[in-house]
C-alpha cells in the first residue's frame, strides 16, 4: 500500500477534530522520508503542530523551512495566500502592501465567500508545479494537514463551486487548473483519520460519502486511530467478571478489586472498538489502517516514530532508523 500512496504528488489527510490527524500526518511524513522521498508538510488553516511532534521547533511562516533532511513544514492560512496570489501577479510588494492594508481591500475580502479558501487550495497547485534547477520536482510529497471536517470541506469544495458558477475569465482557468489536480487519482488522494468511536465513524462515512460522490476526490485508506490493546480472550473475560466480590475488592481492601475493574474496562473499549471497525468495514469500500492506542504522558517525537514504526509494518514502507 505504501508504495501506492507514496506515488501520489498531494497527500491530504482530514478528519474530526481530535482523531490524531496531525499525529498521523507527521508519522506518513516520517515514513515517506524513509523512503527516500522529500516531503513538504503543509499546514492549513490549523495550529500548527507537525514541526514540533517530527522534533523541530514550531513553524507557524508561509514559506517552507527544512526541520529534518527530507522534511520541510509550512503553515499556510487564507489571508497569506490571497496577498502571496496578489505578489505573483503585480510584481510589487509596495503595491501589494497598499492594497492589502487600505479598506476597501478587508472589504471586498470579507464580501467575498470562499475567495481565502480558494487561495489556500490554489497555493497548493503553486507548491505542486515547483521545480528544482533540474527540473524535478522540488518535493516529491506534499502531505496536507487540513482543518477539521467541515472546514476542511468547505476549503476542497471551491475550486468546484468556482468553475461552476464563474462565467469565463481568469479565475475561472485558475480554479479549473487547480480542481484537475485534485481530481486525478495518480496524483492525489485522500485520506480520513478517525476514531472507532460513534460520533467520528458517522462522520468519516459521511466524509468519505461526500469526498467522492461530491468532490469526486479519490479516497486512499482510512486510519483508524487509538484502537485499544487486546488484553484478553473471550472466554478469559468470562473469568474476569465471575469473581467472587471479596476477589474483586468490593468487600475488603484487595488490591485486585481495581486491577478486575481496569481489565474489565480496557476490553469493553476494545469491543467498542472492534464494533466500530466492523461498521466501517461494512460501509467503506477503502482500506483500514488501524493504529493501536499509544499510552504516553505527551506526543512527541518519540511517539511518532512508534506510530511510524506500526505504520511502516501496516502499509509498508522503510523500517529501522529514528528519522531525526
């Protein structure tokens, strides 16, 4: 599977807020480079974190800055890309600051539904498009951290809504131009982190529903994050939850009351999750890519390599190294 997704040009991971999608996204940068790809991770209309979960220091700039040999972090937002789209086409910084700061500028941007969002997604066509001095591309990968769901909707949507409802005229060839990259399939993909949860599966259907037969995106895998371990068999459990109550602590002060409790608690989560996986499985026709529940006070670079190692055994991929 890696060397599948490792052949697309524009990687862009979304999801429900709080399903690891950054996390996810720094591990597949981490395994791409140990692959022998140059990765750009573009941060969108989010907190940026990758920089600092890869072992960097937090970037938070419009223009890319190697963290790692092989990896590069970028932060991009609407407004950003909007003034970077009015540089490239004035020539002129001067003037370009005079627009950008008088009224009539924070006006017509206000007035203007989806034009920040559009820019956003067009920088990534710009990133996509550089050369080296050789000609090749200057980034093998770019790997898109996008905002969560709806938002993120909201941003892949315009290039669509633009060529739909724009007449003629420049910024309708622009967003046609743009929109052919997300929709080809050997260059693009996307990918949906979740939760084996109730609330995050309903809406990485949906997703995945509206990504494709609205967007018409194709979808590569889905990651299924934070399943819990399994700790014990069926029957084991059986054992478990007939023990005696002086056993399991509710009479007297043994210390196996909690542990009863905890292991108890641990494999209904893990049913749960199974549950969820099951119902995913049902209804999705992509490939799921489970990542167990990493137990740490923080994430942080260390963790993201155990994701990466898991990840590298899971899709394939290099394994062995710290990626540092």
């Amino acid at each position: 599977m890696a060397g599948e997704l490792f052949s697309k040009r524009l990687l862009i991971v979304s999801g429900k807020g709080g399903t690891g999608k950054s996390t996810v996204t720094a591990a597949l940068a981490l395994l791409a480079k140990r692959a022998g790809k140059r990765v750009l991770v573009v941060e969108v209309d989010t907190v940026p974190t990758v920089a600092r979960l890869l072992g960097g220091d937090e970037v938070t700039g419009y223009d890319p800055i190697e963290i790692s040999p092989g990896i590069s972090v970028m932060s991009i937002n609407g407004a950003e890309a909007l003034e970077d789209y009015l540089r490239l086409m004035l020539k002129s910084r001067r003037l370009v600051k005079r627009i950008v700061e008088s009224r009539i500028y924070r006006y017509f941007v206000a007035a203007a539904p989806g034009l920040k969002e559009l820019m956003c997604i067009g920088k990534l066509w710009d990133l996509e498009k550089e050369r080296d001095g050789t000609g090749h591309p200057l980034y093998d990968i770019i790997l898109v951290d996008m905002p969560a769901t709806g938002h993120s909707f909201s941003h892949l949507r315009m290039p669509r809504t633009a060529v739909d409802t724009l007449k003629i005229g420049f910024a309708k060839e622009e967003a046609a131009k743009i929109l052919r990259l997300l929709e080809d399939p050997e260059k693009t993909s996307f990918l949906i982190v979740t939760l084996a949860e109730e609330m995050p599966v309903n809406e990485t259907i949906e997703l995945r529903r509206m990504v494709t037969e609205t967007l018409h995106f194709h979808v590569g895998c889905i990651f299924v994050n934070g399943i819990y371990p399994d700790l014990f068999q069926e029957k084991e459990m059986g054992h478990w939850e007939i023990l005696p109550a002086e056993v399991a602590g509710e009479q007297g002060d043994s210390v196996l009351g909690p542990l009863v409790a905890s292991a108890v608690s641990i494999s209904k989560r893990r049913a749960m999750n199974r549950h969820y996986v099951d119902l995913m499985a049902s209804n999705l026709e992509e490939p799921l890519v489970e990542i167990p529940f990493i137990f740490a006070h923080a994430f942080d670079v260390e963790a993201i390599e155990t994701i990466t190692e898991i990840l590298a055994e899971r899709i394939g991929g290099s394994r062995g190294g710290t990626g540092k």
